[in-house]
C-alpha cells in the first residue's frame, strides 16, 4: 500500500493534523500508512465533519474522532486518538458494551436522550446524548467498525426538566389551591367539631404530603376546665391510643402557646428537640419522624384553640409553599370551629330554655295530677296506719283478755281435777266433770289462738331457710288438702336465711292451705312460692307499720273464689269468718297475721274475684348460718 501523502487526511482540522504526524500507532490497525482505504475514507470523512462523530475501528475498536468530538471528553483529548474503545470509556463501557455488540453484529442503532453518567474533572456527572451507531465493513464486506455521530443534549435535557418541574409546579400550586379551597368551603359548612377538625387534617396531609398529621384541640368541659382531643389521617389510630397527650415541651410549646409556625426538615437536630423528661426526645414505639411542621389554630379572640401536626419520617419534605397552605388551613379551621361552637352553644341555650318552658308547662298540666296523686298516697297511708292500729288495740286487747280467761281456766281446771277425786265413786258426777273438763281445754286452746293473735305467744325461733322447710311438708300438705288440689312447690335460687320460729311456719302454712282448700271447695291448684324480697322506702310510705329492707317471702296462692276489698280489709281480725258457723273459729289468719308481727314481718293479701287470692308472708331476713332442724308433722290449728 503507498505511503500516504503530507495532504492526507485534507482539511486543516486539530485531528487532521494529528493523524497526517508520523508515529501514530493505533491500536490493532498499526500506523496509518497500514490502514485499509476503507478506513481512510471514512476517517477523512469524519475528521472534516462539523458534527461530533467518531470511528471505531478493528478487533481492538480503535478510537478514532474528529474536533467536534472533543469537547465531549476534553480531559481524554489527545490521550485517547487511537487507543481500544473500551479503554477509552472505560467508565461507561458496562452501559455501552451491549450497544456496541449489537452494532458489529450488523445492527444500526439509534438512541435519544440517553443518560449517560459520565467522568468529567474527576466527578461523575448526569449527561445525555442522541446519537447513531452504524455498522462499518471493510474492503471484504465484513463489519470492521462502527461509525458515531453524536449530539449532547444535556442542556436541552435539563431545559425540558426544569420546564416540567415548573408545569409540576404550577399543577401542585393550583391543585393545592383547589384543596385549600375544597376544605375550605367544607370546614366553613360544617358545624360538627370533631368531622371539621377530620376533614382539616385530612386536607393537611394531602397539601404537605406528610406520611401522618394529627389536629390536636382543646374542648370546654362544660365546668371550667377543658380536655383535649385528636383527629388523625394517614395512620392507624391505634399508634396513637397507647400514647399520653402532648406535654407542653420546647418542641409543641410554640404551637400550643400560639407563638408561630414551626418547621424543621430534621427534627432529630433541632435544638428544642429532647429537652423533656422523661422522654428526651419520642416515646418509644412512636412514628418516626424527621420532617416536621406545626401551625397554631387560634380563634378570633386570640385563644388558642389547638395545633395542627406533621410528620415524615424522611428529612426535608414540607415546602415554604406546604407552609403557607397550612396556615391558610388553620386561619379557616379556626373561624370555623368558633363558628361551629357559637352556634352550638346558642342551640344549646335554645334546647336548654325549651326544656325548661316544656317542663313548665307539663308542671302546670301535670300539678292537679300530682296533688291528687299526693292526697291519694297519704289518705292510703292513713288508712293504713289507721288499720294497723286498729289491729294493734284490737290484739292488746285480745291478748289481755285471753291471758286473764287463760288464768281463770287455769283455775276451773285445777278445781275440776280436785272436785274430780271426790265423786270417784259417783258416775253421773264424774262424767260432768270430764265434760266440763274438756270445755276447759278447748277454751284453753282458744285462748292460746287469741294470745298468738295478740303476739304474746311464746316463740323458739331460729335461723332457717325456708324453702327447705316448705319441701319437708310437701308431703304432708298434699295427705291433708287431698288429691282433688294439685299442689306446686316453686323455690327461689340463692334463697336468704330467715329467723323464725318453724313450729309457727309450719302452722301458718298449713292453716293458709287449709283456707285455700276450702276457698276452693276442695278441688284447684295451691301454688306456694319462696323467694327474696326487697320492700324499699317508697312501699314503706304506704304501709307505715313495715319497716323497708330485705326479707324471705312465702306467698300462698289459691284458684279460688276470691275476696272483695271489704272482706280483705277484716280477714285478719279475730273471730272474722266468710265460712258457715261451726266450719271454723275466725281465728287461723289472726294467728298468721299475730305470728308474722310478732316475728318483725309484715303480711299481704291480694285477691280478685273469680281469680284467687294469694297471701304473702314477709319474714325479715338472716345474715347467720341456718340452724339445722327435723321439721315433723304438726297438728293443723283450726281455721
């Protein structure tokens, strides 16, 4: 091949010059009297091109490039004429490697706006090229190299950057301006505190881009004091509800006290941050947080109603444009939560003066009602107490009678018996004697009826429980009232203890089934229930001769005829009897109605015609330990 001559390559460019020097010795192509006149040609080319470009040329890629290339790499200028392709870009070769396989493979390739970092005064710089890659053969036909043309476009690139961050802008200031006034035209419509406080710290988060925020305010207790609440967005409430709230500290003393806005791209750094105990700094197993932004809420008069928190837990996230939103936000969460709370506090006035004008006027209507029902209670409780002491006198008296006819008989009896020793021997005078021997008993008996009317019987009581007792005479009771009565025994779960005389229960029990039975004509259901009773102040005031507290209740329930009130009002007096002469003395219930009384209880009786009466005995209750006792059959008393 001849040598070539002193005008090769033409022109008069840097590179020109540089190949046209002897000693240029490229690598894996040798000198240029030893390039092929492909080569040559296409370097000429490229060497006079105003365009940056650059040939790649044999097994090594020799670098070879015109002047408009260099000032893409000045620092590598001219070390890099002739050297490998790879050595040359040895800091972006792992990016271009693929490229420049798939171009000696034959492949054209083109690339726009590609980012390439790349070394520039010893620091890797962001740069972006458009540039094509073709295939370059040689004088066989076979791809020998690659030809480069190349533009940097860096500069337009960042242009175009800059340009979007600035529409960005633009749609983030506008788009903020349509949440501010989104939440404003919602905060000013809304009169419930806690949904206007909500909706203001949502619209927070969305303006900031805070991870989390919190409105923190303070509320009127109704008494002088306050309390404080949370609304919260962005996060879980449940990292909150483990957490007291906010202490007064350097930190929220700004915003608490009203002083000002407080933001910090690092709180973690801040001077005021971790000067509190017990925490120095947050609470473990709080958020994060490294960004932080804080506005005051204060009301027209100047009081501070509460603060609005944001945290992110990446430094550096709220704007001078974040800040302005938000204290935007706050001015209108203000007027509108003293809005919100005038106008709660005059419907309040409203609700609380009709209150009062309804209770008024329901006094005025219900006035008559209540004297009435006023005069009613007194006039039953007067005649209640009228009843009770006219059955008081009624047992003195009866019981003072029958203690003097007892002593008396006790007498006869004794003179009797004495009498009796004389006419042994005489049958018609003996027989008198046991006659009249015999009225004196029964006398006897009814003056110890009488006496347990009048309470002067004497008693053994004990500490019981009734309802045993009660079961013990199941069957007792059913032998004596017959198979035409069914008989149901219902006992009271956790039954109290009671203390009485068992003897006087049994008698009273069984002089109640008596009644029934024959109120029945001996064929019904008696039903006898024990069970706990609570006779409170208000029965009391009614019943003046029963004293309120807790008692054992027995009541006897009969499906019989029934009483009317008049009959009721004199079934416990002595002698008084519904039933045809000779069927019974008058004296059972006055001895039930004796018994109860004299063991501090109180009785009942509540009936209906038709329907069937039921009698309640109220046995006052036991705080001791029950007594045990074998209850036996008794003799029934009369009835």
């Amino acid at each position: 091949m001849a040598r070539v001559g002193g005008r090769w390559p033409e022109g008069d460019s840097e590179i020109g010059n540089l190949l046209r020097r002897n000693g240029l010795d490229a690598a894996g192509i040798g000198s240029v009297e030893a390039w092929p006149s492909s080569l040559r040609h296409i370097a000429e080319m490229v060497v006079n091109s105003r365009q940056p470009k650059f040939v790649a040329w044999g097994p090594e890629l020799a670098f070879i490039y015109n002047d408009a290339y260099v000032a893409i790499f000045p620092e590598r200028h001219p070390a890099a004429l002739g050297k490998p392709f790879q050595q040359v870009w040895s800091d972006i070769w792992p990016q271009f490697e693929p490229i420049v396989e798939a171009t000696l493979n034959g492949q054209s390739q083109l690339y726009k706006e590609l980012h390439v970092p790349m070394r520039r005064e010893g620091q890797t710089e962001d740069t972006w090229f458009t540039f094509s890659y073709t295939p370059l053969r040689d004088d066989d036909g076979k791809v020998a190299g690659i030809l480069c043309a190349t533009m940097e476009v860096t500069d337009q690139v960042l242009a175009k950057h800059r340009e979007r961050i600035a529409l960005d802008e633009a749609r983030e200031k506008s788009a903020t301006l349509a949440v501010v006034n989104r939440a404003g035209s919602a905060i000013t419509a809304e009169l419930n505190v806690d949904r206007l406080t909500q909706i203001a710290v949502d619209a927070g988060v969305a303006l900031t881009g805070a991870e989390f925020g919190a409105f923190f305010y303070n509320v009127d207790d109704g008494e002088g004091g306050s309390y404080m609440l949370y609304a919260l967005s962005g996060v879980d409430r449940k990292h909150f509800d483990k957490f007291p709230m906010p202490r007064n500290t350097k930190v929220f003393a700004p915003t608490f006290s009203g002083e000002g806005v407080v933001r910090s791209d690092d709180i973690l750094l801040d001077p005021r941050y971790g000067q509190n105990a017990p925490h120095f700094g947050m609470p473990s197993g709080n958020l994060p947080v490294r960004s932080y932004l804080a506005v005051p809420v204060k009301s027209r008069d100047g009081n501070v109603i509460g603060g609005l928190f944001f945290g992110h837990s990446q430094p550096a996230r709220f704007s001078d444009a974040a800040e302005a939103s938000l204290v935007s936000l706050a001015g209108q969460s203000a007027v509108a939560i003293d809005n919100a709370r005038l106008i709660r506090a005059a419907e309040l006035e409203i609700v609380q003066r009709r209150g009062a004008e309804a209770q008024l006027r329901k006094l005025n209507e219900t006035l008559e009602v209540r004297v009435a029902a006023e005069i009613l209670e007194r006039q039953q409780a007067e005649a209640a107490l009228q009843q009770a002491q006219k059955m008081e006198s009624i047992g003195k008296l009866t019981g003072g009678v029958a203690h003097d006819f007892n002593n008396l008989l006790q007498v006869i009896s004794g003179n009797l018996q004495l009498l009796g020793k004389d006419v042994t021997n005489n049958g018609w005078a003996k027989e008198r004697i046991s006659n009249a021997l015999s009225a004196v008993e029964r006398g006897s008996r009814l003056a110890s009826q009488l006496l347990a009317f009048g309470r002067r019987q004497p008693l053994e009581p004990k500490v019981i429980n009734i309802g045993r007792l009660v079961s013990a005479m199941d069957d007792m009771l059913r032998r004596t009232l017959g198979e035409e009565i069914e008989v149901e025994t219902m006992l009271s779960g956790g039954l109290w203890n009671s203390f009485a005389d068992p003897i006087q229960i049994e008698n009273a029990l069984l002089n109640l089934a008596i009644n029934s039975r024959d109120a029945m004509d001996g064929a019904g259901k008696l039903t006898i229930e024990v069970g706990n009773a609570f006779l409170d102040d208000s029965y009391s005031r009614t019943h003046p001769e029963v004293a309120a507290g807790q008692y054992v209740v027995l009541a006897v329930t009969d499906t019989g005829a029934g009483m009317p009130p008049e009959i009721i009002a004199q079934a416990f007096e002595p002698f008084f009897s519904t039933k045809p002469e000779g069927k019974g003395t008058g004296l059972g219930l006055s001895m039930v109605y004796g018994f109860v009384k004299q063991s501090g209880g109180h009785v009942k009786i509540y009936s209906e015609i038709d329907e069937g009466t039921t009698v309640k005995l109220y046995l006052p209750r036991s705080f001791q330990s029950e007594d045990r006792i074998t209850t036996g059959d008794n003799v029934p008393a009369s009835g």
